[in-house]
C-alpha cells in the first residue's frame, strides 16, 4: 500500500502500451483526493482514454471530477494551434502577408505538434503559478517512446538555446523561443530533483513488459531522471492448484520476474494483484486499494483503537448476532476486554458463543428487568416523600409502555459508556427497534441541552459518543439480496441524518464465496453480485464479504 502522505508533488506514470498506466494514474489520483489532498491529473497522451476511466467528459481545459481531483486532456492539435499564433501573432502587420503563411508552413510539421504539448507540459510542470491551487500534479503520459522524448525535450532545448546562432528554428523566431527557456531551465530542474518528481514506471509481469521497462528505466537515468519506482501490474496466484490454466498463468508470471534484470529489481517496487473487474469509474478505481476486506481484517482495524463500541445492525435475520459474537470472540483471544451485549429482546448472544471465552463477558440488556429496576429507582427517590396514595399513582403511571423504553434507553446508554474501557460489542435490534433508541437519544440530548436536570452521565453523553467515528463504529449487516440491502441503506440514511456515520458493510451469506458447483447456487451467486455491487459502489468503502459456510458457527 503505497504512503499516501509520502508521495512527491509531481508523479509520472509512464510505460509499456497496455501495462495500465491510465488506470494506475487515476486511482492514485482518487485515493489522493480522497485522503485529503488537491490533486490535478493531466494526460499528456495524443490517444488518451482519461475520459473513459474517471467516467468524465474531460478537454483542455481543467475539469472537476470529484471533491479534491481536476483533470485535463493536454490535446496536442490545440495545443500547436496556439502555439502558432503564439509564435506568428506578434508579426501580424509588420511583416508580408507572404513571410507569414511562411512561418506557419514552416511550423505545421509533427515537431510543432511536440513541441506545443511540451509546452503546456513544462507550465504545468515548472510554473508555481499554473499549479498552485494543487498539492500534487499527477501525469498520465502517453507510451514511452513518446514519453521520454517529452521528458528529454527540456535538456535539449536548453542545449539549443544556448548554442545556436542563427535566430531561427524548426519551430520559428529563437526570440519566441527564448522566452520560454527560464521554464525549459525550471522544468528540468524539477524533473531531476527526487524531492519534487517521482516516475513510476508501469509494467506487467511479462516478458516483452520487463525489457521495455528495463530500457525506459536506462532512458530516464540517462535523462537525469533517477527517483523511479516500479509498479508490477496485474499479479497473478491461482487460487484453485488444480486450475491447469489458473496455474500456467501463474508460472508464466513468476518465470518472467524470475528474470528481472538487477537494476529493475533494485527499484523500489509496487506490485498489483490482477482484478476481475474493469479499472472504470470512482468506485472500482477505489477498490485498487481498498479491496473487499474478510471479517478478521475488519476486526484488525478495529483493534487497533484498544476500545471503544462497535454496534451490528440491520434488518432482522441477516446474522448481526453472529457477526456481533465472532467480532467479540476474537478480540477476546486478542487479549482485549470485551463485553457482549444485545438491545433485541429475542437474541440470545450466549447461543452464538457457545462457551466461556477467557476475557470476554455476556449480558442482555433484558426489557422486564430494566424496567423492573428503573422503577423501583424511580420510587424510592420520587416517592419517598408522597404518602400511600401518591406512591400507588406513581407505581400506576410507572406501568405505562413509555416506562419500558425509557428504561431500555436508559441501560443502552449504561453500556455504551462501557466502551471507555474497553470493547463494547453491542448486537441491535432489528432497524426499527434500533432508530427507536436512537431517536430517544437524540430527544434526550435535546432536553440535557435545555436543562440542567438529574441526568445520568452515560444519558448525557451517549449521542455525543454515538457521533464520535473513534469511538462508535457502526457495522451495518446485509444479506446479497434486494431487501436486506435497501432497507440497510435507509437504516445508513436515518443513521447519518442522526450524525452518525456507518463505519463498514458486511454482506454475509454470500455463495459466491463458497465455490459451489451446484447450477442453483450458481445462479443465485451470480444473482448476488448486483447486490453486493451495490454496496460497492453507492454504499461503503469498506465491505467485507462473508461466505455462507463461515457464518455458520
């Protein structure tokens, strides 16, 4: 995984034709910006497909994709035409009508071309001024025969400039030219210095990749480019040993980087696992780097806070006390403290952890009791000065339904402080029952807000901690099915109007997961994927998949 704070400010994809350097650029650029970053992506290449992957409209000019990322198709037709008039505007009636058409005969070849898009390169690339807005400027750059002579250009320019005599060049007047060349300066200082710009060179795990990569990499140095990092894109491991074709992709590959020449596999090195799905639009692009995660990996991140609570909701029957217990039941062998507990009055938590786990305890947060023991709080201290007849008004307005749930609020709110000390892993009732707690939440921190009343702590504090993402973290449970995957989503809908945010799906029960031969549940796997797209792509960015044999415990 590559450091996301750690990145110099100009990254340069280059490489092989082929070896998805677009799609390596742009789901760079998405995680940037999504990590908090401005991030400019430009493509610098003639046949450029930027368009296609960000799933933007995109031109020469600077286009918004998405919160923090712009980007921009350098179009080099344009570009030259600029660059011409440019050149010949500043001659227009002072000079023949004839030297004019001249100049621009004289400046309608290929170099031209080059020479206009490099021009809109160095800007870029060397004019504080042109990227000032952006923390990094990103190049999506066109294959590398192209590319380096784009890199090589500012060298060779600078060499022209200084020696030539004769006033005149390929590209017109040396005098338009020589404006130009304080930035041809800058642009290959910038290039050449590995605090400012790192070159990824893109490669695939093949054979005819690797030398292309092995012979850009020799180009570059000699450029003076030597801060370069390599990107092995698309690994292969089979994951069934009996696939034969699964298994000669995977020899291929391994045979091929057997054979990295040392000064390739020197390089610092980022390897990619092949996907199988198209590097196309935010959501996939994201999934480069956030893969669907497995219950443990879910279970590591959240470890890493040492408490806190964790809450599975959901509609009901989609496993939410099963996840609850395997999340509990791990952080427990961890060594954490962990207590499990339930607000749905007909879980049974005990069930699903079948036997004492060492540091880990199990309770129910039980309606009949909590009301039982709320109201005898309530009479003892508000009817301790009322004679007979007031204490049985009390004990009558007590058995109302609105005492329930204000008791069962209130040892809700009892438990949640419990994740100031350690983990709290709380199993909610299904959706309904659940907003039901949550909006007495927010009714009460509503009525704290205006008074000053003997309020407990842990009501006071609840919907404060419910809100805090380092404290609370929300998993909401699905089933790859229509229902349960909408109505989660409206349950993250109420949650987020509440200010609080899910923090990670599980979608369980998959058979996909499970490699079944059988046509039915084959069918129903391939069903299952529109579902668990879903999620992925208008959901979560964090999912983890369970399979349908794992669920069971």
């Amino acid at each position: 995984m590559p450091d996301w704070q750690g990145f110099t400010r100009i990254l340069l994809f280059t490489g092989k034709g082929g070896v998805g350097k677009t799609s390596l650029a742009c789901s760079v650029a998405v995680a940037l910006a999504d990590h908090g970053k401005r991030v400019l992506l430009v493509s610098t290449d003639p046949a450029s497909n930027l368009d296609e992957v960000l799933e933007t409209a995109l031109s020469s000019e600077r286009r918004p994709v998405m919160p923090g990322l712009s980007a921009v198709n350098l179009d080099p037709e344009s570009a030259a035409a600029a660059y011409r008039e440019r050149m010949v505007g500043p001659y227009r009636g002072l000079l023949p009508e004839a030297a004019l058409r001249s100049m621009e005969e004289q400046m309608s070849g290929a170099c031209t071309v080059e020479i206009a898009a490099f021009d809109e390169f160095t800007k870029l690339l060397a004019d504080p001024a042109a990227t000032a807005d952006f923390d990094h400027v990103i190049f999506d750059t066109a294959p590398t025969g192209h590319t380096l002579r784009l890199l090589q250009l500012p060298g060779a320019w600078t060499e022209f400039l200084e020696t030539n005599s004769t006033g005149t060049s390929c590209l017109g007047p040396l005098a338009g030219l020589k404006a130009q060349e304080e930035l041809y300066r800058h642009s290959l200082a910038a290039l050449s210095n590995p605090a400012t710009t790192t070159v990824i060179l893109v490669t695939r795990p093949e054979r005819s990749a690797i030398r292309e990569a092995e012979r850009t990499r020799g180009e570059l140095a000699q450029a003076g480019l030597h801060h370069i990092e390599l990107a092995i894109n698309g690994l292969f491991t089979a994951t069934d040993r009996n696939d034969r074709t699964a298994m000669a992709l995977e020899t291929r590959m391994a045979t091929a980087l057997s054979g990295l020449p040392p000064e390739l596999a020197a390089l610092p090195r980022w390897e990619l696992p092949l996907q199988p799905f198209a590097l196309i639009g935010l959501a996939n692009l994201r999934r480069l780097w956030t893969p669907d995660e497995t219950l443990t990996t879910l279970i590591t991140a959240l470890e890493r806070q040492g408490r806190g609570v964790v809450m599975t909701m959901g509609k009901g029957g989609v496993g939410k006390t099963t996840v609850a217990a395997a999340i509990a039941i791990e952080l427990a062998v961890r060594g954490h403290k962990v207590h499990l507990s339930t607000t749905d009055p007909a879980a049974h938590v005990a069930d699903a952890v079948r036997g004492p786990v060492p540091g880990l305890t199990i309770s129910r947060i039980d309606p009949v009791v909590e009301t039982q023991r709320y109201s005898a709080e309530v009479l003892e201290k508000a009817g301790a000065g009322l004679d007979q007849r007031g204490r049985d008004l009390l004990a009558e307005d007590l058995r109302s339904p609105c005492t329930e749930e204000i008791a069962v609020f209130r040892a809700f709110a009892e438990k949640v402080a419990e994740g100031t000390t350690g983990f709290l892993i709380l199993d909610t009732a299904p959706t309904g029952h659940t907003l039901l707690l949550l909006d007495a939440a927010e009714a009460y921190h509503r009525e704290v807000s205006r008074s000053a009343g003997d309020t407990p702590e842990a009501v006071r504090e609840l919907l404060p901690r419910l809100r805090d993402p380092q404290f609370t973290h929300v998993i909401l449970v699905a089933l790859p099915e229509a229902t349960p995957v909408h109505e989660a989503a409206r349950l993250q809908a109420d949650l987020r109007r509440a200010g609080i945010e899910p923090w990670a799906w599980v979608v369980n029960q998959c058979f996909g997961l499970t490699g079944t031969t059988d046509p039915v549940l084959k069918a129903k796997a391939v069903r299952e994927e529109t579902y668990i797209e879903e999620v992925r792509n208008k959901h979560s960015r964090r999912v983890a998949l369970i399979s349908w044999q794992e669920q069971r415990r």
